[in-house]
C-alpha cells in the first residue's frame, strides 16, 4: 500500500505515508507526556494539542466518567468557536461545565463506556440531542455538516476500570482499520497519561495531608506542652493565646472568661504581637473590655451568641465581634491593621460547663474556605485550653482551700492555747480561796487542840477569813458556769 507508484496514485499514498509518520510522531510525543505531568489540566492542553496534527480530525473532546454520579464531565475540548457559541447558547451553560447524561443504553457514549470499544456514529444529531433541543441540534449540524462526517467516540480504560472518553469528529465518511487502530493507540496512550497523572496526584495530596497533618500535630504539642508549664490562671490564659501557631491561617485570638460574680465576659487574654500591639494603640487596654450578659445592647454581638448558645460562631465582619465593646469609628482602622474581616468564635468548656470563649482571627480566609480538619483543630486547640484552664483554677480553687485550712488550724491551735492559759488561770484563781479556807479552818483546829477552847477574838478573824474565802470561791464558780 505505501510503495511509491506512477500516475495518479503516486500523490496519495505520499500522503498516506506522511500521515502514518505524522500519527507516529503523535504517539511518540504522547508516550513522553504520560511521565511529565501531575497537573491534569496540563496535560490535556497539550494531549489536545497533537491531535490536528494527525488524521482528518475537526474537532476533539475528552470526557472523564464520573462513577460515583455515573455521568460523563467535559474536561477539555477542542471545537471551532461557531460551533461553542451554539453549545453554551443551547445548554445554558458554559462548555467547560458541561456534563453528558449516559441513562440512554442506546446512546453513542454510553455504548462506548458499557461495551468498552470503540463505536462510530453517522448521525452526529442523535449525540446532541441528550444535551440540547433538536433546533440547536441542527444547528450545529449546519454549521459543520460539510466537514464533519462520523463522530468516534474511544473509550479510555486502564486495568479495566472506565476513566472516560475521547469523541473525535471526523471528517471522513469512513474509517479505515488502520486509523481505527490508531485511535486506539492514542487512546491508550492518553488514558496511561490520566491515570499516572491522577496516581501522581493522590499521592502529592496524601503527601500533602501527611504535611498538614504533622503540622498540625507539632501545633498542638507546642500549646499543650506551653499550657502545662504553668497553674497560674492568668499564665494559663496567656500562653494558650500566644501559643496559637501565626504561620499558616491564624492570626491569633482572644480568649474570654466568665465571671459569674457580674455577668460578665471579661477579655482573659490576648495574643502578644505586632497586631495586637498596633491595634492596643488604638483602643487602650484589652484587660478593660468585658460583654454584659445581662445588657441587651450586647445580644447581636458574636461572641455573646456563642456562649449563651454554646455554638460555633461565623464571622466576616469584625463589627459582629467588637460591637459594641469598640466604637465603631474605629473598627475600620482594626480591620485595616489586622488586614482580615474574617474570624471563628468556639465556647470555651470545662465538664459540661461553659467557661469562656476563645476568638480565632482568620488570614484572608473565609469562612467557606475552611476545611472540616481545619474547624477540628481549632476545636482540639479550644478543648485543650479549656483542660488547662480548669486544671489550673482547680489548683489554684486547692491552692486557696489549703489555705483557709492552715488559717483554721492555725485558730484552732490558738484557741486551744488560750483556753489552756484561761484553764491555768482559772485553776489559780479557784485554788486561792480554797487555801485561805483551809487555812482558815486549820487555825481553828489547831486552837482547839492546843487550848481546848477558840477564843472569840481567833474565832471571829478566822471564820471572817473562811467565809470570804467560800464568798470568792463562790463566785469565781458562778462566773466559770
């Protein structure tokens, strides 16, 4: 077939020759493009790139199949502009959104993906009908039904999974087995591409997980490990905020605590750095600013909401946080320092018990932007600084108690020693009278036995003496009782 003849022939199979050169120079290239991409989009650029350069192709599109929905999504394509007007003018839709129904069995590219093989289609209409009316069908067909003559729809399948289809419009009415073997090849060679890149991928997003992991994980030993040097409340509080890693999405925080004493939120701390110091000089001491509980004028501000509701609080607006602890005035001028509007606000709990708030100021991210373990990690830092802070208020609740305990034994000695001496005291003082009674009497007795009689005069001072005595001892008893 390929050698060189005389006449009329002669130009054809030249052609046909270069064409075969063509198509193997696109394989070629194509073999290198399976190892140089890991950005997908890349890579179908430049796959689409080498198809005019084979064959009679007018047009090239790559659907990649979507098995969870069971639907084919347009990735890339490659169609006259004419053409692509009429498309999105038809769906409504952007070309590069387009996603093709695959519920009709009968349909080209559902064949191609239930069948595996290669199918070919005359009437190009009936594979647009799924996505437009056939008004703009026709359409369509008018604008290219001169060069347009088959629609090849190929398979992609690696290891026997279905990655999608290529469609090529062809513009000859048939197709050689020569060619089709072609576009199987370059199929193949273009579904190897997808896979590594999409293999390639996974891999950079897993090593990318495991990155974001890790820092993750270094960020919440670096609080811990900081939050637990100290039992110092107020150390605590200080350390958790500053702590909060300020390289990645963070900016920083505000930490609140509940005083149950006035009802009152009152600023904990704050994180200490260039921001906060640039924004203190507008607005003077943080340790000032406090949220009324109990004052209406506080009910829309955000973090009010999340402790009274114990919910997770969105904002991207910094008046919803500092209104109407900071005028107005001069929160512009704090959202222009901190250079975001954007921030999260968790309650702050301790077995059960709401205790505070923290406030995380987000860099230029909003709130839609973040991911579920990025909300978890906040919501780790905020448990962990809760553990912290009830660990260090029930040791400085013990710290207290131990000693009011030593002050109480301490009285309870002193009362003891005071009783002892008031004891020896009244001992004394019970003793004295008793003597002179005793003593009193024991005259008497010794009169009466050395003279056989008590003159009057020794019985006078004597039973006086006694009688006294007995008065005070009767007394002192009286005032004991």
């Amino acid at each position: 077939m390929f050698s060189i003849s005389k006449g009329k022939n002669e130009k054809k199979e030249i052609i046909d020759q270069d064409m075969i050169l063509k198509q193997f120079n696109a394989i070629e290239k194509l073999s290198r493009l399976i190892t140089s991409y890991s950005d997908i989009n890349l890579l179908l650029d430049d796959i689409l790139k080498l198809v005019p350069d084979v064959l009679g192709i007018l047009l090239t599109a790559i659907l990649l199949w979507d098995d969870e929905l069971k639907e084919l999504k347009l990735a890339k394509a490659s169609i006259p502009k004419t053409v692509e007007n009429v498309v999105e003018i038809a769906t409504k839709k952007k070309v590069s959104t387009i996603v093709y129904p695959t519920t009709d069995p009968n349909n080209i590219f559902t064949k191609a993906i239930n069948l595996k093989s290669i199918q070919v289609l005359s009437n190009i209409e009936e594979s647009l009908e799924p996505l437009m009316s056939k008004v703009f069908a026709k359409r369509i067909i008018f604008l290219v039904k001169k060069q347009l003559k088959l629609l090849i729809v190929v398979p992609m399948i690696v290891d026997g999974k279905i990655l999608g289809v290529i469609a090529f419009g062809w513009k000859k009415d048939f197709l050689p087995e020569n060619e089709k073997i072609f576009l199987n090849t370059f199929t193949n060679q273009v579904s190897i591409a997808i896979y590594n890149s999409k293999l390639f991928k996974q891999n950079a997003n897993q090593i990318d997980l495991l990155k974001i992991q890790n820092y993750n994980i270094q960020s919440l030993y670096t609080l811990t490990s900081k939050i637990s040097k100290t039992l110092n409340p107020n150390e605590v509080a200080q350390e958790a905020v500053d702590s909060l890693p300020q390289d990645g999405n963070l900016i920083g925080g505000i930490l609140t605590e509940y005083n149950e004493k006035t009802n009152q939120l009152l600023v904990k701390a704050v994180t200490k750095n260039y921001l906060s110091t640039e924004v203190q000089k507008i607005t003077g001491d943080y340790s000032n600013f406090f949220i009324d509980l109990s004052n209406e004028k506080f009910y829309l501000n955000s973090i009010y909401k999340s402790f009274t509701n114990n919910t997770i609080e969105f904002c991207d607006n910094l008046e919803k946080i500092l209104f109407p602890i900071i005028p107005k005035v001069l929160i512009g001028f704090i959202e222009k320092i901190l250079n975001t509007k954007y921030a999260i606000i968790f309650p702050v709990n301790s077995r059960g018990k709401i205790i505070g708030t923290i406030t995380y100021f987000l860099r230029n991210k909003k709130i839609d932007d973040i991911q579920e373990n990025e909300r978890q990690l906040l919501n780790t830092y905020t448990n962990q600084i809760g553990i912290a802070l009830e660990n260090a208020h029930l040791y400085t609740t013990s710290q207290e108690v131990q000693q009011d305990l030593s002050k109480a034994l301490d009285e309870i000695q002193n009362r003891r020693k005071f009783e002892q001496d008031m004891i020896d005291v009244m001992g004394h003082e019970l003793r004295t009278p008793m003597s002179i009674l005793k003593n009193a009497l024991s005259f008497l007795d010794m009169d009466l036995r050395k003279k056989g009689e008590i003159t009057k005069e020794h019985q006078q001072i004597y039973i006086a003496m006694g009688l006294d005595a007995a008065r005070r001892e009767s007394s002192l008893i009286e005032t004991l009782l």
